[in-house]
C-alpha cells in the first residue's frame, strides 16, 4: 500500500531567502521524513507593511534559485499569484485542494508561531495542517498560549543555530558588507544584478 504523501510548506517573505531558512526546511524534512517542502513566497505581506517589499517575482525567482539544486524542495506560486494580502489558511487550503490526499506540515520560526493566535481562521488553519516551530538564535524564549494552542498539532524543533536573517542580509547589502555565505551563491549574484536593497 503506497503510503500518504508527507508535504513540508515552508511560506516566507524571503526577500531574501537565506541559509537559515534553508537549514530549517532541511532539518525539518528529514525529521520528519517529507517526500517534499514547498517554498511559498508571501504576496503583499500583511504584517510588513512598514517597510518596502521587493517585488515577487524578485522574491519568487530568488526562491527557485536557492531551492534549485535540492531534489525535495520545490516553490509554490499559490500566494504571490492570489491578489490582496497572504493569509495562512488560504495557502493550506489552496494546497490542499492541490494535494488532496497529503499530509500537510506549516514549517515556520518560533517568532512567527508565536504570533498564531492573530492569524485568521486559526481553528481551521490546525485542521488543515500540522505545524512545525523552528526555534532559532536570538529568539526570546517562546511565550506560547498554551491553553489556546491545540498542542497536538504543534511540534517545536531545534534547528541547527543560524544567526541569519533576511532583514540582516539587506542591511548588509544597503552598507556594501558581503553577505557571500548567509545565502546562496546565486542569490548574492541575483541580488546585485537586479540592485535590490541598495536603497535607489
Ligand atoms: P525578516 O528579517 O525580513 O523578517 P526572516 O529572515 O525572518 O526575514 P522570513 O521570510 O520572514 O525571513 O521567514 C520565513 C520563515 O522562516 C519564518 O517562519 C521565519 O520564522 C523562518 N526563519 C527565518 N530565519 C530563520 C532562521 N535563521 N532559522 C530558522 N527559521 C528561520
Ligand atoms: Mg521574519
């Protein structure tokens, strides 16, 4: 009997992505043994509406480009193609109606878990998938709503520490300091050819 495919979602603004996103999708498939994670880049974020967001198909292309080179990994255009802001519960429910008979885990950092009680339709959003907290460096220990949090459907896992953040790398950029090795090869070529982050 063929066994149900296990799917990874990894959804992110990724602008850029980075190698802590990388590890974590990493980690996170081999723990729990995923025939695949799906990178979605966010459309127009809702909760970074402070700043300017690159444009998605920058955003989408960097994705595909970091994800290339890794048999298991693959990118969603669920959410950059869905007009309006990105809600959690419209990418699991586009993906399941996509993967009908897989198992769905939501990969995120624990900062972001730690906002889920903001999210829309949270009731629904645990039907749908199972989640996945990466903890990682620099991260104020988890102040979780434990009572409010169907725990069942939570697993928090330790990824390997990686001090990296997309909101760092383009500082980095901005300042002309390298960021060879907190991402991808070609995403350090990407980002120079298109000038992203430069501030022009
Ligand atoms: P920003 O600094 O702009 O917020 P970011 O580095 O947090 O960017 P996002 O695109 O916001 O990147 O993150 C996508 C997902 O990856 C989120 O769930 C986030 O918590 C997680 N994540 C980001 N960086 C890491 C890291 N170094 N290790 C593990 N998970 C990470
Ligand atoms: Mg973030």
């Amino acid at each position: 009997m063929e066994r149900i495919r296990r799917i990874g979602v990894m959804g992110g603004t990724f602008d850029p992505i980075h190698h802590g996103h990388l590890v974590a999708a990493s980690e996170v498939q081999a723990y729990f043994d995923l025939d695949e994670v799906i990178f979605v880049p966010t459309g127009q974020p809702w909760q970074k509406s402070d700043r300017k967001v690159s444009p998605a198909e920058d955003r989408y292309l960097m994705t595909v480009i970091a994800t290339a080179s890794n048999p298991r990994f693959s990118v969603s255009r669920v959410d950059i193609d869905r007009p309006g802001p990105t809600y959690t519960i419209d990418t699991l429910r586009d993906l399941s109606r996509l993967y009908p008979d897989a198992e769905l885990f939501f990969i995120t950092g624990a900062d972001a878990l730690a906002q889920i009680l903001t999210w829309r339709d949270v009731d629904e959003t645990f039907k749908l998938a199972q989640f996945v907290g990466c903890t990682r460096p620099g991260t104020e220990a988890l102040e979780l709503p434990l009572d409010q949090l169907p725990m069942d459907r939570i697993t928090l896992l330790e990824v390997p520490a990686l001090a990296i953040s997309s909101t760092e790398c383009r500082a980095r950029v901005a300042k002309g300091n390298p960021t060879w090795y907190l991402v991808p090869d070609g995403i350090v070529q990407y980002i120079a050819k298109r000038e992203l982050y430069t501030n022009r």
